[in-house]
C-alpha cells in the first residue's frame, strides 16, 4: 500500500464536507505554504489546495500563516535596508493609469525609503507596474540584494515576485489555467520582505479589509492601511469616498471614511491608457485633474498611517506640499 503523503494532511483538513471541514491553523498554514515552496508538495495537491481554500475563502490566520510560510524561502541581503514603506502591486490597471507610481516615488523623492513588488501579466488587458517603470527608465531590482543596494541608494525599488520566490511567481501564473485567482494573489501583497514598518494595501472586494487588518494584527505589522483601491490597486479612487481600515501592532482595527477630492463622481474610463502621461505629469507638462488628486489622496493615506501627519486635513497638505516639492527634472533620483 502506498504511503499517504505528507502534504496530503493539508488538504483533508479542507475537504472533509460541510461538518468536519475547518479553516487552518496559523501553524499549519504556515507549514503547508513552507512545504510548497520547497518542492515538498505535488503539483496535483497544489491546484486542489488552492482552490479549496479559494472556495471557502481565506481567514486572517491562514493569509498570516502562509505569509510566514513564504518569508522563509527569502534570498536575503546579509545587510537589510531600512524601509519605511511597503507596496505591493499585484493587480494591474485597465480603467485609470497607474498614479499610484508617482505617489511612491514623489514619497522616496521626499526621504521616505519605498519598496515595491509584484507580479504582472497574469490577467489579459492590464497594465502592470514592471512595464510601466521600464518605460519610465526605473530600474528593476531582479534580486532582493539589488533592491538592497537601489534602496540606499535611490529610496526606492521594484523587485518582481520571482525575485522573492520563483515558486510564488508560477503559483501565480496559474490563474488562466484554474480560470481564478488563488490565495497566493492575497497573502502576496502582505510579503514585506524588508520588514517595512508601514505597509499598504489595496483590494478590490470591500470583504477582504478584514482578512487583511487581521493578518496584519496577527504579523504584529507596526502599521498597515487597506482599503479599496482603483483596479484593487493601492490607490486612492478621489471621486468616491474612501473608507480605510488602519491597524498598528497587536491593537485593533479602526475605520476612517476620507472624503471625495475631486467633484465629478463619474471618471470616465481611459481608453488609451498611454503611460508616458505619467512621465508628462511629473513634470508638469500635464495637467490632469483626477490624477492629481490620486496621486495626493493616495500618499495622504500613507503620511497619515506612519504617523507623519496627525489627521486626514494634514496628511492631505502634507501630501501636496511633498507633490509639489518634487524635482521634475529628476523623477528617480538616479543621478
């Protein structure tokens, strides 16, 4: 009789029928995702993993556990960088240009030490962050010591997610064969392999907030902001209001509804989507109103959570006077 294998305990536990299945543990999720990524678990046993916990939905200790799990396989400079700011960028962009790229950088412009990762390609139609920072000029951190080296050079660094785990990238990659997305599109954003004290994050469906702010709760995050972001970006929508559930350490999570930044609650969407805009906006050749007010609204919500300005009038100003501070001959510092 064949042995069972070892990983196959993960999947029992999620597919033993509507009385007897559970959610994992934080110790088992983060050994279950441990195991993927060292090769320890059969591709079979992945796809159904993945989508049983997609079919019950992720809880808070699962996402943490397997967030664990994952910065166990980090390639890690033996110097670690100080980070002020986490930013993940998994989702892509199909109806408004990624603003929230200058936010990050005007922020490293400004001191703030920014990392940066993602993943691109893996839904049709999108444009991703590692596109749009080649075109821009911004150099991409293929290794997470080169990302080291950009960050205290430069305040701010793109790696892609085969430069944290090659394993997460293929995982990833598998949404067009699995026809959705999976688990690893969650906890990926929540990575920070620098540990950044401020992480941000950006959803598209209001109900993973929760998952979010308890996961941050559980890492022990010193400070993380999610809210629902245009694109499920992390960036500010400024026609909408904005509610952002904040979490700092062990304490609770609290709510803060910021309010609409620009009139017109209608954004048309832009059907060129040509990124070179933001090149134009940056140094003031462009004039765009919505994007303006994202850019700010965005990097407000960030400035506010760190604790760099005490409430949403604040952290707005704030985030318009470093905006307006930035170099627009020098949009990367690179020189």
């Amino acid at each position: 009789m064949q042995a069972q294998h070892p990983f196959s305990k993960f999947i029992a536990v999620l597919a033993r029928g509507k009385t007897k299945t559970r959610p994992l543990t934080l110790a088992e999720a983060e050994e279950s995702m441990g195991m993927i990524l060292s090769g320890q678990a059969e591709r079979e046993q992945i796809g159904a993993f993945l989508m049983l916990l997609r079919l019950k939905e992720e809880t808070p200790e699962e996402i943490a556990g397997f967030t664990l799990g994952a910065r166990t396989v980090f390639d890690l400079p033996e110097q670690m960088p100080k980070v002020d700011l986490d930013w993940s960028s998994y989702a892509g962009k199909r109806i408004q240009l990624p603003w929230f790229i200058l936010s990050a950088l005007a922020m490293a412009g400004a001191g703030y030490t920014v990392f940066m990762h993602g993943t691109d390609g893996h839904t049709p139609g999108r444009v991703y962050t590692q596109e749009t920072l080649e075109m821009l000029g911004v150099p991409i951190s293929e290794t997470l010591s080169d990302a080291a080296v950009q960050l205290g050079t430069h305040n701010f660094a793109y790696s892609p997610l085969e430069a944290l785990s090659p394993v997460l990238r293929d995982l990833i990659q598998l949404r067009p064969i699995l026809g959705l997305r999976s688990p690893v599109h969650s906890f990926a954003r929540m990575l920070n392999p620098f540990n950044a004290t401020m992480m941000m994050q950006g959803i598209f469906h209001r109900g993973f907030m929760d998952v979010h702010s308890g996961a941050a709760i559980i890492l022990d995050q010193p400070h993380m902001a999610v809210f629902r972001g245009e694109g499920g970006e992390i960036e500010r929508r400024p026609n909408k209001p904005t509610v952002v559930e904040t979490t700092h350490g062990k304490g609770e999570a609290t709510q803060e509804t910021w309010p609409v930044l620009v009139p017109d609650p209608h954004q048309p969407k832009d059907l060129v989507m040509d990124t070179s805009e933001l090149a134009t906006m940056w140094s003031g050749e462009t004039d765009n109103v919505y994007g303006l007010a994202s850019i700010t609204g965005s990097m407000a919500i960030a400035l506010k959570t760190m604790g760099a300005a005490d409430s949403i009038e604040q952290a707005q100003a704030k985030a318009e006077e470093t905006w307006a501070g930035r170099d627009r001959s020098n949009m990367f510092k690179l020189a």
